[in-house]
C-alpha cells in the first residue's frame, strides 16, 4: 500500500501530546491523519487533516471513527475495546491489536497475563472490590506496605497508592483493584520495544526513571540508563520476551523494576509511545514516534541507537496554580546548552498536569544531568 501523499488514512484513537507529536512525524511524510478526541482543545487538533470530537469510551463513536480510516492506532488505552475488536473483525487493521489492548488496559488481566507466561513480576492478589482488602488485611492475609493499584482508568499518577495503614485506603475507588507486594528496588527502568508485521523487532536503550514521590510522576527520564552493561542485557531480554508473547505490532514501553539483587522485575506495559521515550526526538537517530508509525505501517524499522546523551524533565503545573498557563523563565533554560522545550499545547494548567518537556542533550551524561537539574529549577509552569 501506499501510504505517503495518498489517499491511505491513519486514525489516532485520542488527541494528546502523545498524538501531536506522532503527526509531526506523518506530517513529514504526508500521511493522511484523523484524529478522534472528546475536548475541543486537544493539542492533535492544530495537526491532523480531520478532527472528531467524541467520546472515546462509546462504542458507537469509536466504530463510526474506524470505519473511515485504514489503519487505527491510540494514544492512550481507556478506549472502547469492544469497538476495535468488531472494526478488526470487517477488516479494519488495529495496532497494537484490541486483544493486547483488552489484557493490557486491565491491571488485574495484566499480572495475570505476567503470571500465565511465567513473566517475572511482583506477587500480587487480585480483589473485586476494596471492601476485600481490609478484610483480608484484618484476617492476615496481606501485610503492610503494598501497593494498591485500580485494575482499570490509572494514568498519570493516579489509581497508584503506596498503603502503609488501613487509614491508606479511605477514600480511594471501591472497585476491581489488585495489591501488590511493594518492591524494594535500586532502579526504575524501561525498554521500549518495537516490532512491525513482519516480526521486525529492536529495542531501545535502557532508560532510568525518576520519580515524583508525590504525584508518581516521572521527573527524569536518563538514557542510558546508569547501570552496568550485564543488567541492561538483562532488562532488554526481559522486555522482548514480554513483546514475543504479547506478539505486538507498534511499540510496548515496558517498565521494570531493577531489585537490590539485580532482578528485572516487571511493573507494567504501554502499547504505545512512552513518556519515557520522549528524549528519543533529539537523542536517538529514530523517535519513537517515528519507530511508531513505521512499525503499524509494517515499514522497515529505523536505527534505535542513541546519537548522544539525553535526559527529559516532564513539565507540570505546579501546586497551588489553576487556570491559564505560563511557562515562567521559559527564555532562560533557552539560553542553556542542549536544551529544547516541547510544550504540548494545553491552554489550562493545574497541579501535576503533563504540559510539556524539556530534552537535554550532550556527550557527558553527568553534564546533562546537572544541566536537567537547573532547567527543573528554573522553568515554572504557573496560572495567569
């Protein structure tokens, strides 16, 4: 098929800064793109060749988009599954496939998956409702500290909750959760793996995450990961037996856990581009976005190397701002070496919401750091 200058039609389920900078890459190849969001606002609006707005969890909605595209690819995974399956049934191609989707967008489904093909992963229990928790708290059998996580709708941050005490779960969702054994790692890792059709498959360089520890956002992403040369073999095996079983088409982001004994632990997987991918634009010779695009096309995969060291800091709103957004000092991490900011386009900030990102660039690893740390401190993103 021919895809570029053509009458050929991608649809991306979801209109955020994932998406937008996906289109950078179609529109550099003169790709058709539409688009499906339910805001008015998203940041893919100013992109692509068609925008609909609609909800993304209606069945209805989502079928009535897909029948107008070739090809459907997302964003993001809370969107109708139902949907993808019938669209995939009349011939309509979804990567990655509604059926990784259906397993991956369910926490619950997900370990258990990891459990079934002998993947390794935290020890977890599974509970339809919260209630089971304190029960099964109050009769022995689940220790203090776990980690609670909601089976479905988490992103960002939220549906994660470290559980020190029965007070820990006042107030947090009632239904289907799982609680998992907390972890006590050295690292947070990544591997992003790509794969198209025809079982092409490459993976990145291990990355090291950073978190938030209030917001379990990711602050830093580094690449290469600051570990030794046997562990990043380690975590990349890791990751491509995860992508073989999935047998995915596009990208899988999968996060992992490096253990004080230096096991690769899984945590969990996006079928998509990753947040911690986006230093790829700048540092490596193919973006992922471009990796993406290239992979559900079933086009020969580009090179995953790195060019040269690259950190991203995430912007987001600051505490106590609400309304809309400035990017304070913005002209001054400007003036720092390596530095490019990507702002996504969302016109209204709040507390801890993704806004955009910052890749540092340079042949020293420890200097891009140290620059990534005085852009974090400089750069405020703030209400009118």
């Amino acid at each position: 098929m021919n895809y570029f200058s053509s009458q050929f039609k991608l649809g991306i389920l979801g209109g955020g800064q994932l998406g937008k900078m996906m289109l950078n890459v179609t529109r550099t190849f003169d790709i058709t793109t539409h688009v499906l969001d339910s805001s008015d606002e998203a940041p893919c609006k100013i992109a692509c060749n068609q925008f609909t707005k609609g909800d993304l969890m209606d069945f209805d909605t989502v079928y009535n988009f897909g029948k107008r595209v070739d090809i459907l690819t997302f964003e993001i995974e809370n969107v109708n599954v139902d949907a993808l399956e019938k669209l995939e049934k009349e011939g309509v191609k979804v990567f990655p496939s509604s059926q990784n989707l259906r397993i991956i967008q369910n926490k619950a489904k997900q370990k258990l998956f990891y459990l079934d093909h002998k993947l390794p992963t935290s020890a977890f229990s599974r509970f339809a409702y919260l209630s089971e928790i304190k029960e099964t708290v109050l009769n022995g059998g689940l220790q203090f500290p776990f980690v609670w996580k909601s089976a479905q709708f988490g992103y960002d941050g939220t549906g994660v909750k470290i559980v020190r005490s029965l007070k820990d779960l006042d107030g947090l969702p009632k239904g289907e959760c799982i609680a998992e054994q907390l972890v006590d790692f050295k690292n947070e890792l990544a591997v992003i793996v790509a794969r198209n059709s025809n079982g092409e498959i490459k993976t990145y360089p291990v990355v090291e995450m950073e978190f938030h520890p209030e917001a379990n956002q990711v602050e830093y992403v580094i690449c290469p990961a600051r570990i030794s040369n046997e562990v990043a073999k380690k975590a990349q095996e890791v990751a491509l037996n995860v992508s073989r079983t999935f047998n995915h088409v596009g990208l899988l982001a999968v996060e992992l856990f490096q253990t004080q004994n230096d096991e690769i632990l899984i945590n969990e997987v996006a079928p998509r581009p990753h947040n911690s991918g986006h230093q790829t634009i700048e540092a490596s010779y193919t973006s992922q976005f471009e990796q993406h695009i290239r992979a559900i096309l079933n086009l020969p995969l580009g090179k995953t190397e790195s060019k040269v060291g690259g950190i991203m800091v995430n912007l987001v709103g600051a505490e106590g701002h609400t309304g809309g957004v400035i990017y304070k000092n913005i002209d001054s991490i400007m003036k720092m070496e390596g530095v490019t900011p990507h702002i996504y386009g969302k016109k209204q900030t709040r507390p801890f919401r993704k806004m955009g990102h910052v890749t540092i660039v340079n042949e020293d690893l420890n200097i891009a750091r140290q620059i990534a740390e005085k852009v974090k401190n400089t750069i405020k993103v703030i209400s009118k």
